[in-house]
C-alpha cells in the first residue's frame, strides 16, 4: 500500500511513501495549458510572449500613429488584409499627386469619401462638350470653323456686352482645340478639386478666365477670342506654383515640372507663331500667359498650403496686390478707351476669326 503527498519546497516536487517507510522524490509534471498541449518548450515561450505582447498592441500602435494622424482612436485602428479598391488607389494616387507632406496624405486618405464630387470641372467639361456639339452640327474640322457671330464669343467691337469676358471660354475653334483643353482640364483640374473643394478650383479657374480676356483687350485688341486656355493655363499655374513651393516634398518633383514647362512652352510657341504669320488665323497668346499669371496669383491666395511661413505671407499679399492693380488696369483701360469701331485682322481679306 502507497500514498502520495506534495512537499511545500521551493524546487516545486512531491514524492510517495511506500509501505516500507521509504520516501521517493520525484520532479511535479509540468502543468499544461489547454491552448498550450503538446507544445515544445521554445514554441510556448515565443506564445505566451506573443500573447503578453498583443494586449498592448492596438493602444501602443494607436499612440504612434495619432501623432500622423493615421489613426485618431483605438476604434480606428485597422489592419489591411486586402487588397485596396479601385476607389482607394485612385485617392492614394491624388494625393502623392497634390499634396507635398506624408502626414496630410494619410489624413486625406482615410477622410476624403468624394461627398460631395468633384462637380465644378465636370460640368464645365460637360457645357463645352455641349456648346462645340451644338456649332459643331454643320460641320467642323481640326481648326475650324469658328462662329464668329455666336453671343458667346469675345469681341472687341462688343465688350460691352460684359459676359462676354467669360463666356468666351467655352467656345472652342475645331476639335483639336477642344480635346488639348479637355485633356489638361481634367488632367489637373479633377486632382486639384479633390484635394482643395470646387470654390477655390473654380475661383482660379474663372481668375484665369477673366484674366485671359481683359489681357486680350488690353494687349492684343485686334483678335477674338474663344476657348478655355485661360482657365486651363490657371489650373495647370496654380499646380506648378504648388509644387515650386513644396518642391523638397514632392515625389518626382523636377519631372513633373519640366514635363509642363514643355508642354506650356510648345503651346505657347504655337500661339505666337500663328498669331503673325499670314498662313494661319490669328491666335491671341495674351489669353494664355495672362491665365498662366492668374493662376499664379489666385493660386497662392486660395489653394491650401501644407505651412505658413513668413515669406509665404509676404508672398500672399504681393500676389494679391499684383492681381487687383492688372484687374483694375484692365478695367478702366476698357471703360476709358471707348467703343472699336473697326477690327482689324492679320491677313484683312478673310472674316474676322477667333483665337484659341
């Protein structure tokens, strides 16, 4: 006859009594853990540590990320375990596009939910699709031709007629025209609506709208004028403008910026050219480094800066200042300067056309 009985020593054994007297020591088996059964030693330490460790996981890695606003709760903290929508590529691709730190990147991913759209360049895309198919019924070609007569376009003789130094920009003179402005159109205006909302796109792009024209008036008075390059060169100064300013933070910042100096420089180049050669319509380039300017200015007062530093301020108010004193110029240069009562136009046997 045997019994057993645990000894309360710090080695943590117990042994049995035989019937002899004798006691045998022997080593306590190792207590095991239902989630733990049938695990090698090296194999329940690193689970038990990963088990330890993983309690303090969500609120350690909240804490780290509140500060890039990755996250702002602990009830925000997720892990992606697929792979990301279309939807989320097309944000992430916009803002590495638009906006020059790492912090309001991640912000603006995990906030912009496109509510409301991006409705201002989509309707002004939609309106000129709309005005070019209606001239468009009798026929059109690459360059040409262009409704003179129509109430939309810009002309000298008829500045009074005040839409008309806005409503010129949605008169396109052929299809080529109409496709290079679209496509720059889009191109920059969809990422810069996205990011900075529709008044302040629109505010730049109307700037260079009204700036194209009143620098026509002014400068080259002899042409009129019809399509959207003023607004479309404001759309692409004001995303050059950006990037000049946050140049350090911009991913392939000196490409992207010679890529539109050439393309910008090739347009214009063709707009002077054409605008004294006798071979081709005149083309007012007024319009197009006017909008260029306007975007310039109009972009560093209304589009959002990642920082306000003080030379970024004096430089606000400098723009500011240099866009009201040229608006005013050209204002009372066309209150001033009385009606035209002929136009002329390079060559004079041919009807009046429109620049682009």
């Amino acid at each position: 006859m045997s019994w057993e009985t645990e000894l309360n020593d710090s080695r943590g054994q117990y042994g049995s009594w035989s019937a002899d007297g004798e006691f045998t020591v022997q080593r306590r088996p190792p207590v095991q853990r239902p989630d733990l059964y049938h695990c090698p030693i090296d194999h329940t330490a690193f689970l038990l540590d990963n088990y330890m460790s993983g309690k303090r996981t969500r609120s350690y890695r909240c804490a780290v990320h509140q500060r890039d606003r990755e996250v702002s709760s602990e009830n925000d903290f997720h892990l992606l375990l697929e792979d990301p929508t279309l939807f989320a590529r097309m944000v992430h691709l916009v803002a590495m596009e638009v906006l020059p730190e790492e912090r309001d990147r991640k912000y603006y991913q995990e906030r912009y939910t496109c509510c409301p759209p991006p409705l201002f360049i989509i309707c002004v895309t939609l309106l000129e699709l709309g005005v070019f198919a209606w001239y468009a019924w009798g026929g059109v070609a690459a360059a040409g031709p262009v409704p003179v007569d129509s109430p939309l376009v810009y002309r000298p003789d008829r500045r009074q007629e005040l839409w008309r130094f806005l409503t010129y920009s949605v008169v396109h003179a052929g299809w080529l025209h109409l496709a290079f402005n679209l496509l720059v159109q889009l191109a920059v205006g969809l990422p810069l609506e996205m990011v900075h909302g529709a008044v302040r796109c629109g505010a730049v792009y109307l700037a260079g709208v009204l700036g194209g024209s009143l620098a026509a008036s002014v400068l080259d008075p002899d042409v009129c004028l019809a399509g959207a390059s003023g607004g479309v060169y404001a759309l692409l100064a004001a995303h050059l403008a950006n990037a000049l300013l946050n140049f350090h933070a911009m991913r392939y910042g000196a490409v992207r910026l010679v890529a539109a100096l050439a393309v910008a420089s090739c347009d214009v180049g063709f707009a002077v050219h054409a605008r004294y050669t006798k071979e081709a319509p005149p083309v007012s380039y007024a319009a197009h480094v006017a909008g260029a300017l306007a975007g310039l200015t109009i972009g560093l007062l209304v589009l959002k800066h990642a920082q306000q530093r003080l030379w970024e301020r004096l430089l606000w108010w400098a723009a500011l200042g240099a866009y009201a004193a040229c608006t005013l110029f050209a204002v009372l240069y066309n209150v001033f300067s009385g009606p035209v009562d002929e136009l002329h136009y390079m060559p004079p046997d041919p009807p009046p056309d429109v620049g682009f």
